[in-house]
C-alpha cells in the first residue's frame, strides 16, 4: 500500500501518489550518507557557508512555487506559507552568515600549563523525521546548522508532504550540496528503525507526537544515538491585572488560531484573572469569530483547512466530550457540512480534568478559556499539564510577569509576546515536550563532538 500521497485537504482528493522505498533503497541511501560524510566534514567552512546561503536564496526565489505545494498538500492558507518559506530562508541564511563565528574554536581558561580549547566537529550521518505542518521550516532548523557542521542527512518527511519533499531535496543538491549529503527517503517506519539501529548513523532528530516520540527516543537510547525531540505542546497564554487587552487580545487569537492551530507552540489554553474575564472574552470571541473558513489558495484567507479529516475528526470528538460533560461553547464546535477537512475556529470555556480537553493537546482551532481567581491560581493551571514548551505571560507589572515567567515549567516564556521562532534564538521544550533545542549556538551544538584539544 502507498505510504506517501499529496491529498487535497480542501476537497480529500488523492493528487498524487509515491511507492514507500525497499529496504535496499533505505540502506543504499544510508550508505551513500556514511560515504559523503568523509569528505563533506573536511570541505572548509566557507564553502559550507556558500552552500547554506545559496539554499537560503533558492527559497526565496522560489518562494511562491513552494507555497503553493505547501497550500496543495497540508492546507496552509497562502499567504501563511509564503511567510513559512521565508522563515525557512532566514534559518538557512542566518547559519550561513554566522557559520565561521559559530565553527569557530571556544578558548579555555585553564588552570595547569599550556592551553586548551573545545573545537565543535561534526559525528556523522543523521536522520531527520519531520512533520507536515511546517513543512519548511521544520526541515530549515535541522538542516541548516547540520550542513554546516559537516554532518550528512537523510530526511524522511511526513507521508502527506511528498511532493514538498522532493522539491525540497532538488533545491539543496541545485545549491551546491555534493552527492549523498542530503538525501529524501521515503521510508517506512520499520525501515526507520533498521536505520536507527545501524553503525552508520550517529543521530535522530524529530518532531512529531509524544508517542512517535517515546518511540524513536527509546530506539535512540537502545542504540546510543544521539536523539532531539520536539514533541508536542499545550501551551499557556496568561492575562494578569495590568495586561494591555488591545495588545493580548489579537496575540491570543492569532496564537492560537494561525496555521489552523496546528502549531505544538499555539496558545492553546488562553488562562485569564477574573478581573479581566468579561472584557477579555468578549473581545476575544468577537475576533475569534472573524476567523471565517476559506479557500487556502485565496490571498486573503486566513483560517484554511485542517490538514486532514483524520485529523480535524479526532479534533471534533475532543470538544464533543467537552461539550457533553459540561463544557460552554461561545462559537464554533460544529463540523461544517460539505468536502473537506475544515474545522471552525472555536472557543470553549469551563473545561475540567475530566474531560479530554483538560489534558490532551488540541491540534486545530479550539480555543480554551480558564477564568481564575489569582495569579497562584493561573500557575497552577499553567502548569497542570504534561507538556511543557511555549508560553506567554501579559502584564504591564514587570514584578508579576518576573514571578510568573521563574515559576512556569516551560522551555521557552513570552513577556507580552507569544513564542516566535527566530534564527538566533533556542527553541524546545521540557517535560512531554521533548529533548534538546534547536536553532541558534544551541540547535549547532546537539549534532556537534564538542572535542577537547589541549596543548601544552
């Protein structure tokens, strides 16, 4: 059976199909990754650099052909995509620019004779499992520090993005990368596994579910690969006393309902002290409510479909349990009639522990209201959660946001911001969330040999 196939969320229909490679194929791709490893990990790092820039430039000329086979295969809105595309460019770019600093060796200060530094080396071939939702990006912050390391890639994208993916492996060998040094594999997920346990490769990365999570982790560990997961999210979005509502209320919607809500740093559950509780929702119903279902290829879109009806079905059971144990909808909660895996942008409030969505990740356009009595009362809440990735914090008290921001068991905080990737900035998690960071120093660093050269 095909694993891998372009199917149009708009209307469910299958575009496009791809045969899943033989195990031959796999360890054939495996083999040529171990064998360019040798001689990309000497090539000097300016020409490294050279590559990365030009694949940083390719996407951007090329940005509208790949929003579009973005838009075609996981339903983002186009204008949306267009933006992904870009982001992806300034990854590739910023690692590019930054690549002799980054490469460059750390001085020791040393207490016996002589000197020492730690020189950041390359360990060899890895594998990247990436999703469909950023389907650019998500690709851009293993792949560009990587490249520039020295490492080899073999990338297995999501079964929904295939025609992405071999767009994508056409524009790095067109950049400059040598035969072998990145490799699209449309693998199985027991092919995955061979491949994991082989000698030849030295690293995992993922990003995917907390079960496809505990599943490649444990693999990595049974093989003692290196291994970074991001994994999944239920983020918080806290509103305090002296929050500015005219500034939250717009980021709280458009956190939580960009890219469909399909997004592990979405601001999935929006926490407000009761102080500010009815304005607060008022405002945001009323803006949630314009996020109006549409045509992803039309400009002016904003909400798209889900990415697939499979999807968008387990998001409608969860708020059905929501709803049928208690819970108050203000809009939305209704499966549109017609083709499609559109999902309403909606908003829910007095959700408790015994429903699903207390504690499971809402992955599409569900909006959850908590009313609390105290800022204690919103870091508790914050914090009853299994994941532990993004956050926001608005309060025009710098003292409380301070409080809030140490107490929050997260890997990354916004102050009157929600989480925005950025190239120069470390992104991941803790707790379900996941292992290792990505982008910046500390996204080069996870793949690197951090070797010890002492001179006396």
């Amino acid at each position: 059976m095909t694993k891998y196939a372009t199917v149009d969320p708009t209307s469910g229909e299958v575009v496009r199909e791809f045969d899943t490679m033989t195990d031959e194929q796999a360890r054939a791709a495996l083999e040529r990754a171990h064998t360019a490893f040798a001689t990309w990990r000497r090539a000097p790092v300016k020409d490294r650099t050279a590559a990365i820039q030009r694949i940083a430039d390719l996407h951007r000329a090329h940005a509208d052909e790949l929003a579009r086979l973005m838009t075609l295969e996981m339903g983002k809105p186009v204008g949306q995509a267009r933006a992904e595309v870009e982001l992806a460019a300034s990854i590739y770019e910023y690692y590019a620019t930054q690549g002799p600093e980054l490469m460059a060796d750390e001085k020791l200060d040393i207490a016996g004779s002589g000197r020492a530094v730690v020189r950041t080396a390359p360990i060899g071939a890895l594998l990247g499992v990436m999703p469909w939702n950023f389907p650019y990006y998500q690709v851009a912050r293993f792949v560009a520090p990587n490249l520039l390391l020295g490492n080899t890639i073999l990338l297995k994208h999501a079964g929904s993005c295939p025609q992405q993916a071999l767009r994508l492996e056409e524009l790095i060998s067109e950049a400059g990368a040598p035969h072998g040094v990145y490799q699209n594999i449309f693998a199985s997920n027991e092919q995955v596994a061979s491949l994991i346990a082989s000698d030849e490769l030295q690293g995992v990365s993922l990003t995917g579910s907390e079960r496809a999570g505990r599943t490649i982790g444990g693999l990595a560990g049974q093989h003692l690969k290196k291994c970074v997961l991001e994994l999944g999210g239920s983020d918080p979005f806290i509103v305090l006393p002296g929050a500015d509502l005219a500034t939250a209320v717009p980021a709280a919607v458009a956190g939580r309902f960009g890219n469909a809500g399909q997004a592990c740093t979405s601001s999935k559950r929006i926490i407000v002290e009761e102080s500010l509780w009815n304005d607060f929702l008022d405002q945001f119903v009323a803006q949630a409510s314009q996020w109006v279902g549409g045509d992803p290829t039309e400009e002016s879109t904003r909400l798209g479909p889900m990415a697939s009806v499979a999807a968008r079905d387990e998001l409608a059971a969860q708020v059905e349990d929501a709803i049928a144990k208690g819970a108050t909808v203000h809009v939305g909660a209704m499966v549109p009639d017609g083709a499609g895996a559109y999902y309403p942008a909606t908003v829910i409030s007095d959700v408790v522990p015994e429903m699903r969505a207390y504690h499971e990740e809402l992955f599409g356009p569900v909006a959850v209201l908590y009313r609390v009595p105290s800022v204690e009362a919103a870091i508790d809440l914050a914090n009853d959660t299994p994941f532990g990735l993004g956050s926001a914090v608005f309060t025009q008290d710098t003292g409380a946001a301070q409080h809030v921001v140490d107490r929050l068991d997260v890997g990354m905080v916004g102050v009157n911001t929600t989480v925005k990737s950025a190239p120069d900035m470390p992104f991941g998690g803790v707790k379900a969330s996941g292992i290792g960071r990505e982008l910046g120093r500390f996204g080069l660093d996870e793949f690197a040999n951090k070797k010890l050269v002492r001179l006396v």
